[in-house]
C-alpha cells in the first residue's frame, strides 16, 4: 500500500511561517491569528496520524509546522502584551500617541 500524504501538512506549514514572520507586525495579531490557525490544522493531522502512522509519509513536515506554529503564537502573545503594556504605561491611548509624536518630531517627521 503506497503511502499518502497527511491532508493540511503544508498549509500548516506554510501558515506557521506566515505566523511566525507576521509576529511582529500589527502589534503580533497577526502572527497569533495565522499561527492559531496552522496549530489546530496541524495537531488535526497529528491525530490523523497517530491513528495509522503507516498509512502516512510527512509527520516530520507536520511537526515542523507545529514547532513553528507554537513559536509564532508565543512570539505574537509576548508582542502584543508589550504593546498593551506600553500603552498602559504611557497612561492611555492618548499619552501613548503623544510620546510617539513626540518621538517622531525628536526624529524629524512630519506628521500631518
């Protein structure tokens, strides 16, 4: 019997990369959504295989993807808590916009 390839290996795959290059933008919601996703889709193929692992040939592909996925979400989790904690410690949405304007003019832009 020839054996087959495990359903959402390489979307997860690819997702977790995604997730894991995303992390860092859009204050980490991005990588934390993208690599949510390539997560379940990736332990929904680990249990497919761990049903029959004889019937399956890229479980290293799906771990991968499942390595990456968790240092995705973790990386975009450790993001946003900075961002938010930022913007607590400036005292609100308000005074944290103020430093960076304040920051920007210190660099020279001009913001309109």
């Amino acid at each position: 019997m020839e054996q087959q390839k495990l359903p959402n290996a390489t979307i997860s795959i690819v997702l977790s990369i995604f997730g894991y290059l995303c992390c860092c933008f859009s204050a980490g919601i991005g990588g934390i959504i993208l690599s949510a996703i390539a997560l379940v889709l990736a332990n929904k193929d680990k249990k497919t295989y761990a049903l029959a692992p004889e019937q399956y040939s890229n479980y290293s592909q799906v771990n991968t993807a499942r390595i990456l996925a968790i240092v995705g979400l973790v990386l975009g989790i450790l993001v946003l808590g900075l961002g938010i904690f930022q913007i607590i410690s400036a005292g609100g949405w308000e005074g944290y916009m103020e430093q960076q304007r304040e920051v920007y003019e210190q660099l020279g832009i001009e913001l309109d």
